[in-house]
C-alpha cells in the first residue's frame, strides 16, 4: 500500500472542508451546543497545554455529529483587559491594534488543529456591536435596582496611584510596580449578585456539573444561619448588632470586638484612648486585604467603653480588631474566646476572661488551652440554658433571642455584591451619564454602544479615575433626562463583564436589534456541554450563571441555567509539573510537531497523555506511539480495501466489541482509554488478518474508521473515501453493536476429577484459564472431596482437578 504521507493528506482534506464545510444545519436535525471557554488572546500564541481543551472539545463535537446533530461549536475572543493595556502603556500601541494581530495569530494556530468551529459565528468583546450588548444588560440591570453605586474600600497602589482588582494584587503586592498594596474608599459600581444568592445555591441541583465544582460555588455562596443581637452600650444610645452562628454561646461572651471601619468605632474612643483607636483605624486602612486575612498575630486597641449583654447584663469591654471584617454580617462581633479560635487568641494575648458555657460530658475544663470549638456538649455557666444540649439549643437560640426582643434570626452569606467597576482604559464604558439634577441616568438604549473614544495616555491618571476622565470632550454631556450639563461616568466594566453571556450571542451574533432573537434562543441554546479549565470555578461560571438568571427574568431568554453539562479538563504541564510559561521558558509550541507528525497525530497524542480532567506532564517522545500506530491502520485498511475478503465470525464479533468499548468508554470522556482502545483492538485485528491473507473485511475497516474520524478527522476522511464514499465520513451514522454477535462461540469441554470425567460444561471458547477453572470447579463442586492440590486447563479441550 501507499505509505501514510501525513502532509498531503491533512493540506487536502483541509481544503476540501473549506469548500465544502460537513456541519450543516438542515432544519430538521437536533441541535448540540458544544462551547469552548473562549480564549484570552495573548501574545504569546498557543502552546501544546491550549491545544488539550480544544481537542477534547472538537472530539467530543465531532461525536455528536457522527450521532446526527447538527453541531453548535463557535469560537470567539475575550479580548478586554490588562495585558493589553499595559503593553499599550509600555509601548504605545492600541490595544485594539495588538488585541487584532494576536487574534490573527491564534486563529492561525487553533485552524492546524482542524477544530470544526463555525466561524460565521464568532464574538469580540471589544467589538462595539458586541459590548452594545454588555453596555444593554447593564442599564437594564440598573433599572431593576441591580446595579448601584457605594463607597467601598478597593485594593489601592499608591505608586501607580490607582485601583486594582483582586487579580492584579500579587502576594500582597502591586502586580505592575512591586509595591505593597493598601486599601482607599472609592466609588465603585457594584452589581447586586446577592440577590440571587438562594436561586444560585438551590439551582446547583440542576446542573450535570463536577461535585467539586459544585462544592466550590456552594462554600463561595456561603449560606449560614444564625442570629444578630443587640448590645445595648454603656452610657449611649446606640446599640452595637452582632451576627453570630452561634448564639447559644451568648452567656460566653466576655468582649466584643468591631471593624477598624465600623460606623461607630471612632466614636466610642475616650479621652484616654482616642490617641491609640485613631492611629489603629489608620494603621488598619492601609493594610491590603491579603495581609489582613493572614492568620499573623492577633492586634487590637481597647476603646474604653463597655457593651451590656442583653441576655444576663454582663459588662464586655467593646475593641477594635482587624480579624473583624467590615464587609461580612454586621461588621461586629461578641466574642467567646472559650469557643472560638480567634476570639481565644485574641483573649490570651489581651488578657480577657474565658468562661466555658459548653461541656463535653458536663465536665468544666480547668485552665482551657484552646477553643472547645464543637457544638455539642452540656450548657454550663448559662443561667436558665444550664442543662441543655448545646445542639439542641443551637437551633433554637435564635427564636429565644427574637422572643425576648433582643434580637432576631437571620440568614447570611459569604456572597458579596460584585465591585463591578475599573478605573482603566481598556474596558467598555459604564452607560451612565452623571447629572447634577438627575443623579445616575443610563444612557438610552437606542443610544448604545456608548464607544470607548481614543485616548493620547492610556496610563492611569492618579486620581483613582480611569484615562477617560481626561477626555474632556468625551466626559461633558447632557443629561439624557432633563438636558442640562452632565458628566459622564468614567470607570469601564471588568474583564469578566463580557464573558459573563457571550454565550448567547455566538448563535445570533449579527443581530441589531436584539441581544439573542427568540427564535435563535429556542433553537440553538442552552450550552449542552461546557469545556474549560476548573480555574474558572467560581468566577467566571458564577457571574454567568447570574447573568443568565438574570436574562431570564426580564423574558430575554426561555431558561436559566447556561451550562447543562461541564467538563473542567486538566492542565498541561512541563518536566516536573511546572506550568507552561513563556516566562519559565518551558512553553513547547504545537508547529514543529504538526509539521514532523501531523496535526492527527498530535491530536491523538493530546489525549493519550492522560486522563483528560487531571494535570498531564508533557513528554514529546510518546508521541511517536501514537504515530506509528496510525501508520499500522493506514496500512491494515489499504490492504483489506484492496483485498476485499468477506468477513469471517471472529471479525465480526472483534468489531462489534471494539464498537461498545470505545463508545462506553468516549461517553464515560475516558479520552485517553479511548486512544489505547484504538491501539489494543487495532493489534488484534493485524494478528486477525495475519492468518487471513493480510486483511479484515471492508465492512470492519468502515466501522473502525468512523470511530477514529472524530480523533483523526483527516487520516479518516481519506480512508474512508479510499472506501468507496463520495460524501464526508462526518455524514456517517455512528455505529451501534449487536450484543448477540459480541458474544464469544461457546465450547463444550469435560470437567474431571482426577482424570475421570465428572460432568461436561459449556464454555466461551476465548475464556481464560482462571474462568475455565472456576466454572468447571462450580460444575462440580458437590463432587470434590479432599485438599485440590492440582488445577489444569488444557484450552477448548479439558478441565482437570486433582484431588489428595
Ligand atoms: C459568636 C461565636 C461563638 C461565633 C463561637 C463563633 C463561634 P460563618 O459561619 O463564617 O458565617 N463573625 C461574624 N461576623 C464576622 C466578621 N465580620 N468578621 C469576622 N468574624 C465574624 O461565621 C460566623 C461567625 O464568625 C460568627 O459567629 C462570628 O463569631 C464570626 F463559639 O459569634 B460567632
Ligand atoms: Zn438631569
């Protein structure tokens, strides 16, 4: 035969497809959205760890085709965002010029993986007529309430002079300056994800999504129960809320403690502490949230005033600490050093009292060395709760609290409103004009896109404002409401903005008129099955899943999950787990090897390295494995076409097995089980036609080459053409097995003991020794008597047992 000339084949079928593209919508097919998490597009191009995803994703799209549907799997670009903007600040060149080069690139390098993307459908998030789209959500969102503006303390660099999100904090540190990052109160646009806190959390239900994904966005919502009381204090008429979850500890509480940024933490200093409380709420305001939240010794400053406890009318000195974040319940808390870590921390270090109030087994602990921080025990030291069961009561803490009118039963959650606003250029304007009458008016939606205009600096200005605030022209406006001067708003939206539904828009992606057409949404959409890297856990797929609820009930769209099915695949990795970087100079770029073995190759290879959800090290030589296999079907299907023998049982029963496993095995997304079933079942066919003239049956080689095409789109094409077929093999039906022809011949064969002949079973002729045994042992076991001392099986002839 011919040998397998990689090149020719792959440049031909290439072309072929781009005339005659195979996925094709009829009208009448079912529809199968496959979606990739849309990439970054990065100067530095695609190496060997990218290629991964896509091919999973192509492969597992190309199956759906084989099963009939008509395939959804587009490509587009998330293209806002800091790298660009900081290359546009080192070297002056816009981003949209150099986002335009690396999307040219990349799309260069995704096109040799021959990823079936229909590129009629692709998205820029930079692309006006896109972010129209973005900038719409979010002025309907305002008008629902959701979007809203608040005071809030962001991370700060006070060389760079502005803000910075959470991404762009490194160990504490400026991730473009090295200088340690502190915090500033600043406007910001928050988006009030809080509000779908409950339908986000009971939704996961619904969802075919990893357990641990699961559990992820689960903790990260954070839903507790628990109560907040009211401590009323000492010679004032304010009175300080807690939230506790722990509100049968209350006879515990020996202090309280408030956040540096408390509303009333200034206030409660004295004559004698002002001094220290002041410089403590100073000290505590330029310290970054990461050193914060670090587990570094407990600091504090005493206010001088007291709290009274509501329940028993205890006296607890009010202080202030950092380890009490603003942010999270009310931003107060009273503190039972018996119980909890921190507070006994804190209470050692400071010297405050511990009073135990739960006992394990009713016992008081003498000189307690750390926190008893279980909630099951006997109530001591707790007046009429002595006796209870700390569980029990636990649970009924909070309606006790709300009946004696201190205090009421409340839900929490770790979730926060989301800081939706940068103080940075490349990003798409907020929608709001500022207007001294009006306050906050969204620019009218026919009025949108609201275009990012040109800028000379795309440096920050220093003022916490983003470049835009130096666009006088672009910032004085009208107000849309009443007419009169107004300002517009300056911060632009996050990275995460665009990618939070353009999803939906892949499939109408041309509309003026509508986000997503009603029509296009109830055909094509939802995404039935989600690819991406698990780093995307709990940001990106959160704020998508809100965006789509959200979507979803203002009657944009029909449903209100996104993703019905998500696969998180694993990382590629350099020698010893590094990541591939082009920092760390271990990056292997895809070129060379599509060049030396062929993009097949390298696609089958992507699989074969690993179980495709776990991290995978690189190493270029297995590759060839994989190549030289290719090259022994090549050559195994040119000859059995050229030979065109009829097939004989033991090639019919080897087909229908290697269709069922490999199929179990591809709906299991066991990829790289799959690619070594390819391999085992091909060895077994050579050793088949070995004894058959050097060929298999037209009819296997068929079946076989289905299965390969969604792995090995171009070697597949070309056999099967060299098959006979004028149409795409992508047209084929994938095939089903026959489990009466998988079935192996039985045999009959006599079972003896001691060389005489017991009884005579029957066996499948292919049975391994082990199975023969154990069937001709349970054949006859009432017969044996004695110690075996001896088990033979002579193959498809005799099973002997030998009995002392
Ligand atoms: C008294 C108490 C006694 C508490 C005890 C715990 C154990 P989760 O489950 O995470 O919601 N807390 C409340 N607000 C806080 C804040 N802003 N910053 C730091 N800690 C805060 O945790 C709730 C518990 O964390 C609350 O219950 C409170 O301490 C603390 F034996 O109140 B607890
Ligand atoms: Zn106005």
């Amino acid at each position: 035969a011919a040998p397998y000339n990689h090149r020719a084949i792959e440049a031909k079928w290439r072309t072929n497809w781009e005339k005659k593209p195979v996925n094709v919508n009829d009208g009448k097919k079912l529809k199968y959205y496959c979606l990739d998490m849309f990439p970054y597009p990065s100067g530095n191009g695609l190496h060997v760890g990218h290629w991964r995803g896509y091919v999973i994703s192509d492969v597992w799209s190309r199956y759906k085709m084989l099963q009939g549907y008509y395939l959804i799997h587009p490509m587009g670009w998330d293209a806002f965002g800091l790298p660009a903007e900081n290359y546009a600040i080192k070297m002056g060149v816009h981003p949209a010029v150099s986002t335009a080069a690396n999307i040219k690139n990349i799309k260069r390098q995704i096109n040799d993986i021959a990823a079936i993307y229909d590129w009629d459908m692709e998205v820029n998030t930079t692309d006006p007529e896109f972010y129209k789209w973005t900038q719409w959500i979010f002025v309907k969102m305002f008008k629902e309430g959701l979007a809203y503006e608040k005071e809030f303390p962001i991370n700060w660099c006070p060389s760079c002079k502005t803000g910075l999100a959470n991404e762009e904090v490194v160990n504490g540190c400026c991730e473009r300056c090295g200088t340690p990052v502190t915090k500033k109160n600043l406007r910001q646009w928050m988006l009030r994800i809080t509000k779908y806190a409950d339908r986000l959390l009971s939704d996961l239900d619904k969802l075919d999504w990893p357990e641990k994904v699961k559990k992820m966005q689960t903790d990260w919502i954070g839903k507790s129960y628990g109560a907040e009381v009211d401590f009323p204090v000492e010679g004032r008429e304010e009175k300080i809320t807690v939230y506790t979850t722990r509100p049968d500890t209350l006879h515990g509480a020996t202090f309280m403690v408030l956040a540096p940024e408390h509303a009333l933490a200034k206030s409660l200093a004295t004559d004698e502490t002002r001094e220290a409380v002041e410089k403590y709420i100073f000290d505590a305001s330029m310290k970054s949230n990461v050193d914060r939240l670090q587990d570094k010794e407990k600091t504090g400053v005493f206010t001088g005033t007291y709290a009274i406890n509501p329940l028993n009318g205890e006296k607890l000195p009010i202080w202030l600490s950092d380890y009490v974040l603003a942010d999270y319940g009310t931003g107060a808390i009273m503190c039972v050093p018996a119980h909890d870590d921190r507070d006994f921390e804190f209470a050692k270090k400071f010297d405050i009292p511990i009073i135990q109030v739960i006992a394990k087994d009713g016992k008081e602990i003498q000189n307690m060395t750390e926190a008893y921080t279980e909630a099951s025990g006997t109530m001591i030291n707790s007046g009429e709760w002595n006796g209870m069961e700390s569980s029990v009561l636990k649970k009924e803490a909070p309606h006790i609290i709300e009946k004696l009118g201190i205090g009421r039963k409340t839900v929490n959650y770790k979730l926060r409103d989301w800081v939706f606003s940068r103080q940075r250029y490349w990003g798409e304007p907020i929608p709001i004009v500022h207007c001294p009458k009006c306050g906050a008016v969204p620019v009218p939606e026919d009025q949108l896109p609201l275009r990012l205009p040109e800028v000379e600096s795309y440096q920050p200005t220093g003022t916490g404002e983003s470049p835009l605030a130096a666009i006088d022209e672009w910032v004085n406006t009208t107000c849309p409401c009443c007419g009169a001067p107004a300002k517009r708003e300056t911060n632009t939206m996050p990275q995460w903005a665009g990618s939070s539904w353009y999803f939906l828009r892949y499939v109408d992606n041309k509309n003026n008129k509508e986000l997503v057409s009603k029509e296009k949404a109830d055909k094509y959409l939802p995404v039935d099955m989600y690819i991406g890297g698990v780093e995307h856990a709990v940001l990106h797929l959160l704020y998508s899943r809100f965006y789509t609820k959200f979507l979803y009930d203002i009657g944009a769209i029909d449903f209100d999950e996104p993703f019905v099915k998500l696969f998180n695949q694993g990382m590629i990795t350099g020698k010893n787990g590094i990541k591939m970087s082009k920092s760390k100079g271990n990056v292997i770029s895809p070129d060379d090897l599509v060049n030396d073995y062929g993009c097949d190759s390298l696609r089958m290879y992507e699989l074969f390295v690993g179980p495709p959800e776990l991290d995978a090290e690189w190493d270029d030589r297995g590759i060839d494995g994989v190549s030289r296999f290719l090259k022994r079907f090549w050559n195994l299907a040119l000859d059995s076409i050229e030979k065109d023998i009829p097939a004989t049982k033991e090639m019919e029963k080897t087909r229908h097995k290697m269709v069922y496993d490999i199929t179990s095995r591809l709906e299991a997304f066991s990829l790289n089980t799959v690619v070594s079933g390819f391999m085992e079942y091909t060895n077994k066919l050579i050793a088949i036609a070995k004894q058959n003239d050097g060929a298999v049956d037209k009819e296997t080689i068929e079946t076989v080459t289905i299965l390969l095409a969604p792995f090995v789109p171009h070697i597949a094409e070309e056999i099967w053409e060299k098959l006979g077929h004028e149409d795409s093999i992508f047209h084929a039906q994938w095939p089903a097995h026959d489990e009466e022809l998988m079935k192996d011949d039985e045999i009959e064969v006599p079972v003896q003991i001691n060389g005489k002949t017991k009884a005579v079973i029957s066996i499948p002729a292919e049975i391994s020794k082990e199975d023969a045994i154990a069937e001709g042992k349970k054949a006859v076991a009432d017969k044996i008597s004695g110690n075996i001392i001896k088990e033979i099986y002579v193959p498809k002839k005799i099973i002997n047992i030998v009995v002392k």
